[in-house]
C-alpha cells in the first residue's frame, strides 16, 4: 500500500478521483532553456510537433508501472513562465513547498545552468529542512557533446556533495528520460518504504 501524505502538506492529493492508491507530485526546477519543459512532454508522451497545442499545460499526471507497481506522478513544469511575471515569486515559493520530489534540471552546454542547479539545491534544503525529499540532478542536452561545458564528472561529483541522485539525458534522443523517472519512483519508494518500519 502506498502513504502519499508523508510529505508537508499533501492531505488531500489522493482525493481526486484518479483511482490510484500513489501521488505524488515532481517539481521540474532549472534555468529557461535547459529542456524543463521538453522533459515533461516526453513524461506526458506528448510528441514535439504537437507540442506548440500544450503551452498553456504545466501540470502532466500519469501512471507509471515500475518494479510490478504502479505509481501517479504529477509532473509540475511550473518553475518559470515568462507569461506570469508578477506571480514568479509566488509560484517558485509554492512550487519549493508543495514537491514531493525534484528534478533540478541544468544544460550540460550551459554552466551557469550547473551554478544555478547548486543554488537552488541549497535552497531546497533550507526550505524543506527537515524532510528527506528525493532529489535528482539532471544533467540534460547529452546530445550535445561539441558544446559540452560540464562534464560527466563533475554533474555526479556535484550529486555526491548535494546528497542526490545523478542522471544525464537527452530529451531530443529520448534518452535515459524514463530511466529518469523510474529513478523517482524508485526513489520515492525507498523513502515511504524506510518510514513503514
Ligand atoms: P525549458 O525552458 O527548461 O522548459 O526548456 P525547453 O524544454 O523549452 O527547451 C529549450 C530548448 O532546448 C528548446 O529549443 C529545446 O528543443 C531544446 N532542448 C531541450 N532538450 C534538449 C536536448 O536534450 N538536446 C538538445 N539538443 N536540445 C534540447
Ligand atoms: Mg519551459
């Protein structure tokens, strides 16, 4: 059975009607540009050319079947829209509360996208302190290896000193992207699971 409330303030996500007994909410965080928003059509399976009919789409739920069960994750792409600006600050401050997990997304051809992932590590932490939320950095745009600025290396070194998880994708080959979110829900079940005992 799953506890999808062991998180701050999620008491009533699994009253949607959905029929699935797991949601949980992942927050997409990241500098505009490093591929946020093309890693959740990918979640969503939505293909790139239709992609331009989903601007308007933030939030994308879907059930996943990983290890034989089967878990919701509502994949939030919130973090930056340039259509809102007055409510950014807001919605940033909603968005670093109400994750049941993150995915801090740089590009591996932007370091000021890996500087920027530090940071808003850092403030994950003070914000949800005492809480042991599942984290991963993603490293996106492996495709683009003649304009590779960060490497292999120091994304996974960065992971070691931030306590997270560590994943390189390519959302233009589809690469490692599911691998990427089956390392949430595998994440977020070994944390529900070490709470039950
Ligand atoms: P967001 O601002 O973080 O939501 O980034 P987008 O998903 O809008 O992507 C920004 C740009 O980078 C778009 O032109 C994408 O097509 C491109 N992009 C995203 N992911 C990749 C990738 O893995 N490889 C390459 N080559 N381009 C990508
Ligand atoms: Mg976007």
């Amino acid at each position: 059975h799953c506890r999808a409330n062991w998180s701050s303030d999620d008491s009533d996500n699994d009253s949607d009607g959905s029929g699935a007994d797991c949601l949980y909410r992942v927050v997409l965080l990241g500098d505009h540009g490093v591929g946020k928003s093309s890693l959740a059509n990918i979640f969503a399976g939505i293909q790139e050319k239709d992609a331009h009919d989903h601007t308007g789409e933030e939030t994308y739920e879907k059930t996943m079947t990983v290890d034989g069960e089967e878990t919701t994750l509502i994949v939030m792409d919130s973090w930056e829209n340039e259509k809102q600006e007055e409510d950014e600050e807001w919605v940033q401050d909603y968005c670093m509360q109400v994750g049941n997990a993150y995915v801090i997304v740089y590009s591996i051809t932007d370091r000021t996208s890996f500087e920027s992932a530090s940071e808003l590590r850092i403030q994950l932490r003070r914000i949800r302190q005492a809480e042991n939320i599942p984290i991963i950095l993603v490293g996106n745009k492996s495709d683009l290896v003649r304009s590779r600025e960060v490497a292999v290396e120091e994304g996974r070194a960065c992971a070691v000193v931030f306590d997270c998880k560590f994943i390189e994708t390519s959302a233009s080959l589809h690469h490692n992207v599911h691998e990427l979110f089956e390392g949430i829900v595998r994440q977020i079940r070994l944390r529900r699971d070490s709470k039950e005992t």
